[in-house]
C-alpha cells in the first residue's frame, strides 16, 4: 500500500506542475528542422566563426568558396529559431570580395550592434604570393559601415604575409587580430602576429611596434585564437609550423609579451605532445585559468584534447592526467579508426567546460560534443554516458565554432559544403509559466490516456496549431498535429497515439499557435 501511495503522489506532482525537462546534450527540437539547419550560398561555403548578438540573432562567418578565385568573405544572420534573417543584407546574407579571393576568420559584435569581421585577402597583383590582413565591418543591417576606413573594409598591404585567424573587440571598442606574421626581414620566419587598429579603422601605433606586433623566440608558428585575460591582457594559443608543437603565449594589452609566464623565461609555452600538437581555441574562466582545445597526432591518427593551465602559465597537473584530457574515440564498428579534432571549447553558464569536436572516420566526420566540471571530470548525465552527436547526412561535417546562449543552448557551427548549424539543450529543467486565464484556451478531455488524445480547442481568434510529443527526457517523439488551420470558436481533435508504440509512461505535449507557445501539457500513457 505504501509503495502504491508513493507512486501515485509522484504522479500527481509530475501532471500539475508547470515544469518540462530537457535532457542535456539533445538536439532543441524547436531550432530549425529537428534542430538543425543547412544552408548553401555559393558554392562550397566554409564556416570559421560565429558570433551571438543581444537579441538572440545568431551570425556565421566564413567564405562563399573555400579559397577559389573569387572566394568572398561570408556573413550570413540567423533568427534565434533558426531561419535566416532576411532583413540582413542581401536576403540574410552578406558576400564582400577584396584580391583574387579572401577569408573570414573571426567575428564579433560592438556594443552598438555592429558587426566586425577579420580575415585574410589574397591579391596576386601586388607581385606576391602573400595574404593581406582584411577587416571589414558592417551596420546592424548588413551594410558596409563607412565611418570604418572611409567605406568599410581595411586591408593592410605589407611586402609579407599577414594571415589572420582570430578577433577581439577591447572595451574602448579599438580592434585586435592575430594569426601567423612572417617578418618583413626574413620572408621564411613566421611567428606570432598580432596588430591592433582604433574604432575607425586606422592601424593603432601605439600598440607593439607601430601598430603590429612579431613575437621573438618562435620560428615558424601561427596564433589560431585570442581571448582576453585579466585587465584586456590577451592569451594566443596555435601551433608550431616546423616543431609541431603546439604554443601559447600571455601578452599585455599593448601587446608586450609577458615573460613570467610559463616556465622558460620568455613568455611562450612550446609543448610536444605525440608527432604533432596543435591548439585552435581557448577559453579563459573566471579567476583566470587557462583552458585550450586542440589535437594530436600520434603516427596513426589524430585525436583531441585539452589542457588547462593557470593564469602564470603553469600547467595544472591535477586536470585529466597531467594537466590534459586526450579523447580517443577508438574505431568504428567497421574496425575503421575514428579520428577526432577539439576545434572549440567554451564554458557554460552553469561554469561546466564544453568542448566541441569534429569526429569520425577520415571519410565522415560528425559534430561531437562533451560536457566536463572544470577540473576535468566527465559529466556524465550530458548526452549519452557524456557525449553528443549529430550528423547531417552521410560524408563529412566540418565543425568549426561554439555559442554558449544566455538560456545555456549551444550552438555548433561548421560546414558541409554550405553551413550546417545545430542547437542543443544543455538545462536540465526548464520552467513554464502557466497559460493565461483569458484568450485561447487547449485542453484535452481525459488523462491518463490510452490509444487517442482529444484536444479540446477554444479558439479565441482563428489560428494555426502544432502538436509535439516529447519523453520526460526532452527527447522528441513525433509530431501529433502539422500546422492545422483553426477557426475561431469551439472544437475537438482527435490525436492517434497508436503507430507511435508508446510505452506506459508520462509525456509531454508542446502546442504552438501561429508558430509562437502556447502552453505544455503533462499527460500519462497507460
């Protein structure tokens, strides 16, 4: 009797509370098309950088054709449910073409909305074969900004290769990019580059040595990613081009190499790890420690890792095994190898580590995702034992970038000839405010139910319904009813449980009105 009592209190706690859960690392269903989208606009559109605005707009860069002539630098704007915002440059996307062809690499928002993009033009004109640092940027509604440089677009022509990779906006709004500077004395050393130029474009002498700086003591190596630390300090993680080791280096925010940090006395942290280590991005969290994501090749194939350091540049050895977690994904059921790549990692805003991957056998890779407690343990209840996937289709899916949403969704970016987008829920619980006491009012006539679901309708105005049902894990099942037309008034729907095979169990019904919620309803299968 007391088990039975318990089970129907349970019951009655999980119907009338205005509450639905959403497992984490699942697909948001209300995203796109089952969470994900795919858009072409070219031919073989790469994706490198995503930015998120105040309003939810979601904004992807990258080029129109890989690195082709005519390659342009590519902007295009979602809506926060996933359709291209239209009213953002030409129908929800914008093309900029500096040179024989160019790259958009990074991307950030002002705090006035608009938005600035950095990357590399190619002009084989100039009696080069180098790449040009390209900064454009645009007005909220994707036009060319011309109090920036006098038309929107910077290019900085020196007689070597300046090749960008990474983006930060300071708070006085002056602009840092970074990526790989081969030095005007000797056309074979590349290093650590970085320039800074003021709010209206021109090149910001004051910053290293005229505006640019050229990292010492690093031959060959390329900076992947930037973030902030401390007081507008600035962290750069990439690779070695020649060592294969993979770097990074604190400079202060005149672009002054800090020689504390790390342990060799110069500022730069050059590490083996296999044959080859590289980084491609970092985060920094709140007191300051260092995480980065990157790979690793150990003769047969690559795997992904990350790393943590704290803020003097000393590895925290009590983070993974010695201060670093390596994913090896082992091998398909094929007895293919699976490789993997850490392209992106972030920190939510419930203070957990994500890290993004491109993941698979070398023929088809998939977006990956894992979820770790910032001192490096797996959390397991993320996804499926800890991790995420997603694929768009058979092939490769290139994964490239990571949004962490005020509501904690994350957003994956990359490309598969054009851009591929997901969102995934990452709460646990999400909380529903009850429908309002007036206007239309949806209910259905029994629960528990059995084979049918009778959705009583009192329309207020005419309107166009969805029906979705969901386990009581977030996971969707199947949509019950497809944008229905309604007449105003009085009504009843009858809804068919029976090809779903539904086991006895609670669900949920999200129901939708004109595209917009309306109101979730718990109800039990027996």
């Amino acid at each position: 009797m007391k088990k039975i009592t318990s089970i129907f209190i349970f019951l009655t706690c999980f119907l009338f509370t205005n509450m639905m859960f959403s497992q984490l690392g699942t697909l948001d269903t209300t995203f796109g098309i089952e969470g994900k989208i795919f858009n072409n606009f070219g031919l073989n559109n790469q994706v490198y950088d995503s930015a998120l605005q105040s309003d939810g707009k979601i904004i992807v860069v990258g080029n129109t054709y890989s690195y082709a002539a005519g390659s342009s630098f590519l902007i295009v704007r979602y809506l926060p449910n996933g359709d291209v915002d239209t009213s953002f440059g030409d129908s929800g996307h914008v093309t900029t073409l500096v040179g024989n062809h160019c790259s958009a690499q990074g991307v950030a928002v002002q705090t006035d909305g608009k938005i600035v993009v950095a990357g590399s033009t190619y002009a084989p004109d100039d009696d080069s074969n180098s790449t040009d640092i390209m900064i454009t940027r645009y007005n909220t509604d994707g036009t060319l900004d011309s109090t920036f440089d006098f038309d929107g677009i910077k290019v900085i022509n020196l007689d070597s290769t300046q090749s960008i990779n990474a983006l930060l906006i300071q708070n006085d709004g002056k602009i840092i990019v970074g990526g790989l500077f081969t030095l005007l004395t000797n056309p074979n050393l590349d290093t650590f580059g970085l320039a800074r130029f003021n709010t209206n474009g021109s090149l910001d002498v004051t910053f290293g040595s005229n505006g640019f700086v050229y990292t010492p003591n690093i031959y060959r190596g390329e900076i992947m990613d930037l973030k902030f630390i401390g007081n507008e300090g600035i962290i750069a993680v990439g690779r070695g081009l020649i060592t294969d080791d993979y770097i990074l280096v604190r400079y202060t925010s005149n672009g002054e190499v800090v020689n504390s940090f790390g342990t060799n006395g110069n500022g730069i942290i050059k590490e083996a790890y296999n044959n080859i280590a590289l980084l491609y991005k970092c985060v920094v969290s709140a007191n300051n420690d260092i995480y980065a994501a990157g790979a690793t090749y150990n003769g047969t194939k690559y795997n992904g890792f990350c790393v943590k350091y704290n803020s003097a540049g000393i590895i925290d050895a009590t983070f993974g095994t010695n201060g670093k977690i390596l994913r090896d994904f082992g091998n398909a059921t094929s007895g293919t190898s699976i490789s993997s790549f850490a392209k992106d990692i972030s920190i939510d805003n419930n203070n957990n580590l994500m890290v993004g991957y491109g993941v698979g056998p070398t023929n088809d890779y998939d977006f990956g995702l894992e979820s770790y407690t910032l001192n490096g343990a797996l959390n397991t209840s993320f996804g499926d034992n800890g991790y995420f996937s997603t694929a768009f289709g058979s092939g490769h899916d290139y994964f490239s970038s990571m949004l962490i949403q005020p509501d904690n969704k994350i957003i994956m970016a990359g490309n598969k000839g054009g851009q591929v987008v997901a969102r995934i829920n990452n709460s646990e619980l999400i909380i529903i405010p009850p429908p309002d006491v007036t206007g239309t009012k949806i209910t259905i006539d029994t629960n528990p139910v059995k084979d049918a679901i009778d959705l009583i309708l009192e329309m207020e105005n005419a309107g166009t319904l969805n029906v979705d049902l969901f386990d009581t894990k977030g996971a969707f099942i199947a949509h019950l009813l497809e944008s229905k037309a309604y007449a105003k008034g009085s009504s009843v729907e009858n809804l068919s449980l029976l090809k779903y095979n539904l086991a006895q169990a609670v669900y949920f019904l999200k129901i939708s009105n004109n595209s917009k919620f309306v109101k979730s309803i718990k109800i039990l299968k027996v």
